[in-house]
C-alpha cells in the first residue's frame, strides 16, 4: 500500500474561507469609523456651557459661552439651556496662562470743538489730539478655547475645533468673543489645526 501525498492545498484555508475572514474583519473595522466620521450637525437644538480648564467658571467662561451662542444661533441652531435638554452639547474649554509682558501704546485725549474762551469774543477752539509717544506695560495672557460637540448621552465627540490668541490681560473677554467667533465660522470644518487669532 503506497501513501499518496496531500493535495498542495490541504494546509492553506480555501479562498471562499479567506475572503470571509477578509470581509469580517473589513465590517469589524469600519463599524467605528462609520460612526466619527458622521457629519456635524447643521441645525437642531443645542446647549452651551464652558469652564476653564480646572472645572472653575469666571466672566470670561460667560462670555465665551454667549459669543458662541449668539454665532451658533445665527448659523440656524436652536440654543437650549442644560445639555440634558438639547440633541446636542458644546462644550467649552478655555485655558489661559501668562506669557509675559508688552508694551502697550498710551491713547491719546479725545478731541472737541468749544467756544471761544473769551466771554462775548466770536470764534471757537478746536483741540487736536496729539500722540504723546508714551507706552505702558501691559501684562499678556495666552488664551486657548477649545470647542467639543456631542450629542446628548454619548461620550464621543462629534466635532472638535481648537483656537488661540495672546492678548493683555484686561482684554480676556474680547479674546473669548473673538476666538468663539473664529471657531463657529470654521464649523463644520474638521481639522487638527489650532486656530490662530490675533
């Protein structure tokens, strides 16, 4: 009795066999995709809240958090308060921290028109505005929002945008609004980019 050797293929799985695995594991792996890569809404209702990046919240959270309602409303949303009660949540996150300092030119006075200074004498004085060429220094804060969406209930993200600015320090609520701003016209433009806002 002679022993015939196996057929070449007995060790290798048939081809219908791979092509199932092949497709099992290409379903296994888009399935997540499919879901980050849905689009970001365009209208609905959502809510807004932010805080700064230790949890806390001050007047510069309120004013981010009003600047990007105001442009999230004008992009067609509907603004809902608590994220318990919106389709979807936009979370805020600002970040601030000193740079440094510059130097900050000092405004000149305001010009006016008064009468004469001489009573009964006609004619008036005009006082021109001169540039004293002075300048102050002026303590700089890096400031950095970032925007999450999500939609009520899930932690994932749906979209995501980051922007930064430098700007004195007394002027953090005008960098919030700005840098609100910049975001919600990138939207819904996802990119990895952080902003920059001068």
């Amino acid at each position: 009795m002679t022993m015939m050797p196996p057929p070449l293929n007995a060790h290798r799985p048939s081809i219908l066999v791979r092509h199932i695995a092949a497709l099992v594991g290409m379903v296994a792996l888009s399935a997540p995709l499919a879901a980050q890569t849905a689009p970001p809404p365009q209208q609905g209702t959502m809510a807004v809240e932010a805080h700064l990046a230790d949890g806390s919240r001050d007047g510069t959270t309120e004013s981010a958090r009003d600047a990007a309602g105001e442009a999230l409303s004008a992009r067609g949303f509907t603004l809902l308060d608590g994220a318990d009660h919106a389709a979807y949540w936009m979370e805020l996150v600002i970040d601030r921290s000193d740079v440094g300092t510059g130097d900050a030119k000092v405004a000149p006075s305001s010009s006016n028109l008064t009468n004469g200074g001489v009573p009964g004498a006609a004619g008036s004085v005009f006082k021109v505005p001169l540039p004293s060429g002075k300048s102050r220094h002026v303590a700089l804060q890096k400031t950095r929002l970032d925007m999450i969406l999500r939609k009520r209930g899930s932690a994932a993200s749906v979209w995501r945008g980051s922007a930064v600015t430098v700007r004195s320090a007394d002027q953090q609520d005008a960098a919030a609004t700005a840098l609100s701003g910049a975001l919600v016209r990138a939207y819904p433009a996802q990119s990895d980019a952080v902003i920059g806002v001068p």
